[in-house]
C-alpha cells in the first residue's frame, strides 16, 4: 500500500497520466468528429440521390436552405418542379414551410405571392383570396396581387368586389379598357333582374361597339334567345362558334335559315341532319360531308380545341380567360377530325 502511494506521488507518473489523459481525450475527439463527418457525407450522398431521382419531399427544401445554405431563388425554382408536375399540394407546403424560415421582407412578399398563385391555380379560390388580400395590407400596390384578386371576384361572381379592384388598377396606370367591357358584360348576363330581352339589347348595344365579347353574346343567345339568334344570325360570324353550333339541340335548329346559310348548311349535313352535297372551305367539314355521302362504313366525329391567340397555348375547354395568360377572351376554336362514337366504343371491347 505504501509504495502505492509513493509511486502515486512520484511526479513523473502524473505528468504521464495527465498525457495519457489528453491523448484519450484527443483521439475520442478525433473519432468523433470522424464518425460525425462520414454520417453527414453519407446523408448528403443520400440527398443528392434524391435530388437526382427528383425525388425531393416538402422538408428537403429546408434543408437545402437552412443547412446547405443553396439561395433563396434555386429553391424556388426547384419547388416550381411541383408546379409543373401539377402536385399543387406538395408546392403549397414548400411555400408554407419556407415563409416560416425566410426573415426578409422581399421574400416574404414572394413566397406570399406564389403560394396565392398556386392556391388559384389549384382551384382554391377562398385561400387563395385571403393570401392576396394580405399581401395588398402591406404592399397596396402589388400588381399580381390586384390581378389575381380582379380574377377571383370575377370566377365567384363578385362585380362589385372587381369593380373596386380595377379602380385601384386604373390608378396605378395599367391598361385595363378591355376588363372593363368584359366586366360589364358578365355582370349583365349574370343579372337577376333584368328580363332575357333587356340582356340581349344591352348586350346588343356592346357588341356593336366592341366585337369582342361576341362568343359572350352567342352563347348567352343560344341559351336564353335562341330566337333572337335565328332571326339576326347575319350580325355573326358563325365559324367563330362551330363548336357551340355542332352540340346545339337538333329540336331548336331553325333549318329555314339553315338553308339559307351556307356555313350552317355544310355544317349540319357534315353533321348528318340535312342532305347536301357542297364542299365546305373547312376541310374537316367537307371530309365528313363526302363520308356521309359514301357508302363506305367510315365513323367519323368533330372534335375542338382551343388555341390563345396570345401565349398561343392550347387548352381542351372553352375558358372566357384563357387558363395559361389570362387574356380576356382570346380563346379561338380550332376543328379536327376524330373516332366516331361507335368505333371509339368498339375499339375498346
Ligand atoms: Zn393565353
């Protein structure tokens, strides 16, 4: 026991366990930060798979701006991959997450304004109101937001809600003449009111002026004054409504006028209900009509589609605002020649 103690005491061996006790410490030290770097080498290899797979969840875009400091824009541009894929939701909790991250104010206002972009797009007008409607308490003048709000009261039928908003647009100087008649004109097909003769003559007296909102008009006609259209269907021009004009109810054509027309009439023996052997200047018409005449056994249909005449995008449904730019009825009506019903049917089985 003694000499214990004295070999404890001798200073040479406390110099040495003070040694050893630092190159423990040392080495443990070492490994750890060993074991530390290769743990995060391996979970950013992991990352970067993801990334290359496209396989990025909502949380990654946190980590790719907390931890791995990528800028703010290249993650926006990377969340923009849920946009196109049409993963609405997924984009929406990217934004989310991210505004509860981002301290500026600038990109705050950015994030606020594409989260109320993609509500809009994904059809959730109510958030996506309420998104803009925050943006405008501290950014009055936010563009995008006067827009996007003009297109949601105008989807929920709010004219009064617009109205205000294009006012506020008008004092910011853009051009918007163009929303204004087409504002005018929904407002009055929409009106409880007023009777079906006082819509059309209103409607009448802004067409005569503006032939813009005449597939507007045409479709109001067709649903609530079909006589009106029969007797005044010199002041259109039909092949802008082909496709309104196909579908139309066979009981309320007006085939004395039809006759008289010769759109119309290529249009209805394509069509199969009058007999006429005249070539259309619309091919598609006049390959039907010559089908229908022939004895072969060929079922063929008409099918539209729409093209913007400003972005020049295309979309499969009539929209008064076309879904990609938002022109005001900038939507034309393109034919093409399809399957028949029963052949279409057929192919299936
Ligand atoms: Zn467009």
């Amino acid at each position: 026991m003694n000499s214990l103690i004295i070999e404890y005491r001798n200073p040479l061996f406390g110099i040495f366990t003070i040694f050893l006790v630092i190159f423990i410490s040392s080495f443990l030290t070492y490994a750890y930060n060993i074991y530390i770097e290769r743990k995060s080498r391996k979970e950013y290899r992991n990352f970067i798979r993801k990334f290359e797979l496209g396989d990025l969840k909502e949380d990654d875009y946190i980590s790719l701006y907390t931890t791995y400091n990528l800028p703010f824009d290249s993650i926006i541009l990377l969340a923009s991959s849920f946009l196109h894929k049409g993963e609405y939701n997924k984009a929406i909790s990217v934004y989310q997450a991210l505004l509860l991250h981002v301290k500026e104010f600038v990109k705050k206002e950015e994030l606020l304004e594409l989260l109320g972009k993609t509500y809009f797009k994904g059809g959730f007008l109510q958030r996506s109101k309420e998104v803009y409607l925050k943006i405008l308490k501290f950014s009055p003048r936010n563009k995008q937001a006067l827009f996007y709000l003009l297109f949601i009261y105008e989807k929920l039928k709010d004219y009064d809600k617009v109205e205000d908003i294009m006012e506020s647009l008008d004092e910011l100087e853009e051009d918007i003449r163009m929303d204004k008649t087409y504002i005018r004109t929904l407002a009055i097909i929409d009106s409880v009111t007023l009777s079906p003769e006082e819509k059309t003559n209103k409607l009448l007296t802004i067409f005569h002026t503006n032939n813009l909102i005449e597939r507007l008009f045409l479709q109001f006609l067709l649903k609530y004054n079909k006589d009106f259209f029969w007797q005044n269907i010199h002041l259109f021009t039909l092949n802008k409504i082909i496709d309104l004009l196909w579908y139309i109810d066979y009981n309320t054509i007006n085939f004395t006028i039809v006759e008289q027309n010769k759109f119309l009439k290529s249009l209805y023996s394509a069509k199969g209900y009058i007999q006429d052997n005249t070539a259309s200047e619309l091919f598609e018409l006049s390959v039907l009509i010559s089908t229908k005449n022939s004895t072969l056994n060929v079922d063929l249909d008409l099918n539209f589609y729409f093209i913007c005449s400003k972005c020049k995008k295309i979309t499969p449904i009539h929209d008064n605002r076309c879904p990609h730019c938002h022109s005001i009825l900038a939507l034309q009506v393109k034919s093409q020649l399809s399957k028949g019903y029963y052949e279409k049917n057929s192919s299936l089985q």
